[in-house]
C-alpha cells in the first residue's frame, strides 16, 4: 500500500506527544485507546511480520536494509538545520516505560552468529566527519542531585546491565575486533573537559568477584599493564586518600596486626628479586638472591642485598645523622665522620700475659682504626 494523501486517521484515541510540541503523522496516523477509554486488547496497535528466504547473493553489505521488516529512513537538504531521526521510540507513564524495545533468539546454534537484540552503527564517510555507533544520556530535572546507591540500585543512569536466565552469562561488555585491524585507539575513555563527567569516582566495585580486574593480555618490553600518567595522582591501598600529598602509593595499615603488610617475591620459585631506587645521580638496589650477588653471600639463596649500584654513592642509616655508611667502593663511615675507609690494617700479633711494647702496638692499632672508621674522636 502506498499512501500518499494528507493525514490519513486511523483508530480513536489520544493523539499522545512526549515533548511540549504537538505532531501529527503527515501520511498515516494510528491512535489507539484514550485516558477516557484506555485499551485493554493484548495486541500491538500496528503489527509487521515477515518470514525471510533471502540468499547472500541478494543483498548488498549485512543486508540490514534490505531483510528488515520495518524501515525509517530520514535525510536532509542543503536548508535543513536539525537531526533527521529514522526511526523514535517513546514511552511515558507513572510506571516502568520502555521508549524502544529490542529482542532477539536464536533457537538453532550457527557458526560465529548470535542473537543481538539491538544493532547500531555511526558512519564517517568523509575526511574531518564524525561518527558514533551509540550515543546515550540520562536526564534528571527532578530537583534533586542522585548518588550511586549501591543498596538499592540507582535512581538514575545512563546504561544498566545485567544478566538473565538460569545460567551464568558469559561477559556484560566485550570491545574486540576480531581480525586486529582496525582497532579502536582508546577502549574506555572519561574526557576531562570541565572537570569531566563523574564527580566521585569513575569506576567503582562493591562486588565479591574473584578479581576487581583481572588483566591477562601479553605484554613486553616498557609496556604497562596499568599505567597512571605523571600529575594523575598516586594509589591509595587502605584508605581512600593519599596519606601524604607527593605520595604516589600509599598502604594504610588497620588497626589490627599486619604480618606482613605487604609482599614481594615468590614462596615457591628460588631466583632473584629486586627493587631499584634510583634517580638522575644514584641507583640502589634491594634485593633476595637465588645465588651471591655480593661476595660472601649465600650461593643456595635466600640472603637478602642493599647494593650500591653507582660509584661515590653510599647507604646511609641513622636518625639525625648518617650514623652508618657503606659506598660503592665497600667502604665504611660512622657517624658522620666525613671519611670512608677500607677494612683497616691490624698485622697478625699475639698479647702477651703483660703489658709491654707489643701489646702497647696491638692497643695502638685498634685505637687507630677505631678513630679512623668515626667510631671515635
């Protein structure tokens, strides 16, 4: 049927508008059912079926045009100055509303297809055009701000997913393009323009899932598995602020014993681990070993190392001062002496029962070493 005459009325009912402006269908309209005398028969109002044969050799592309059973197509000219809009859906009430409904099945299992109950696609076609495949907003004019309530469910949002049937479904999101190419250059992404969009947290957890985030994806080289980019805050572990404001981790311990607080290595491979910290003039190096990383120590492993990785540096303990030092060059200071020196010279010498010349050497050469290495004036 084709229908080319002005408004053609169909049905008695309420001429429903969503929006504070009335339309009316230029070629056809359909009102069914009223406020005064609302419709109670358990049938759509218009209804299109169609039962497809199609080949693949029919159609041009996915073939979305030409197998559906319902098309909306709008365009513009060189005068217009808004949207066109294919096809809208609305819904308004004192209940739950449904704009636009999608549904899909596959009762018969076939090869790298599957039932997707809503398909959109943005097109660029053209250099400096733009396009979305999706584009969703929530709008709150109640008056009042709405929080997350992870008790109850939110008040208001912009996408809500969650699972049906009997059987655990496999994922609630999947980004992918299955050859490699192309490739999306950012999967997720909050732009910061006016402070950005969220105003507590861009994402959060209350769930009791094995893993908040579990990433698997092979990677090499400097390549990060996470990474936070330089002014973008630090990690806070216990405590949901930095407890210092240059800190870029911090662990907040609870108030109960934490023994230990944290862990590194591994309980069950015997190899070398290490932590460096370094910057632009020194780099040191704490570490367990598999084997001797310095001379001396255990070749079966298991001994641990503060190696002073860059010449003229040293570690330094102490409260105040640097009580005691050792450098690069296996050099030792005390407190603060202002001199590293080596292991110090006694000579091979046996004391005798009384005091004499030889013992008066042998006291002689502790002394030495002694005010030598700072342990005294």
């Amino acid at each position: 049927m084709s229908v080319n005459n002005p408004t053609v009325p169909s049905g008695n009912g309420d001429n429903l508008n969503q929006f504070p402006v009335v339309t009316v269908g230029q070629q056809v309209q359909i009102t069914n059912g009223s406020q005064a005398s609302p419709n109670t028969v358990p049938s759509p109002a218009m209804k299109v079926s169609r039962t497809l044969g199609l080949l693949s050799t029919q159609v041009n592309g996915d073939g979305a045009e030409q197998a559906a059973a319902i098309v909306g197509i709008a365009t513009d000219s060189p005068s217009n100055q808004v949207q066109p809009v294919g096809v809208w859906g609305g819904a308004t009430g004192t209940g739950a509303q449904v704009g636009l409904y999608g549904s899909a099945i596959q009762n018969t299992a076939a090869a790298a297809t599957a039932a997707v109950g809503m398909f959109s696609k943005g097109i660029a076609n053209a250099a400096s055009t733009r396009a979305q495949g999706i584009q969703i907003t929530a709008y709150n004019s109640t008056g009042t701000d709405h929080n997350y309530n992870d008790a109850g469910g939110p008040f208001t949002t912009a996408a809500w997913i969650y699972p049906s049937g009997a059987n655990k479904v496999g994922t609630a999101l999947v980004i992918t393009s299955p050859s490699g190419t192309p490739k999306f250059d950012v999967g997720i992404h909050f732009p910061g323009a006016g402070g950005g969009a969220t105003a507590t947290a861009d994402i959060t957890s209350a769930s009791t899932a094995t893993n908040c985030l579990l990433i698997t994806g092979a990677r090499s080289g400097t390549q990060s598995a996470i990474a936070i980019g330089a002014g973008a805050g630090g990690i806070s572990i216990g405590s949901g602020v930095l407890q210092a404001s240059t800190a870029l981790l911090s662990i907040v311990a609870p108030n109960s014993a934490a023994r230990p607080l944290m862990t590194f290595g591994s309980s069950v491979n015997n190899q070398s681990y290490s932590a460096y910290f370094r910057n632009s003039a020194g780099l040191h190096e704490l570490a367990i070993g598999s084997g001797a990383l310095l001379t001396g120590g255990s070749a079966s492993g298991g001994d641990a190392f503060w190696i002073v990785s860059t010449a003229t540096k040293a570690f330094h303990v102490g409260g105040t001062i640097s009580t005691i030092a050792v450098n690069q060059a296996n050099q030792l200071m005390f407190f603060n002496s202002g001199t590293f020196v080596s292991r110090q010279t006694m000579g091979t010498a046996t004391a005798a029962a009384t005091y004499g010349v030889n013992e008066q050497t042998m006291l002689q050469a502790v002394y030495n070493a002694v005010r030598n290495v700072g342990l005294g004036t």
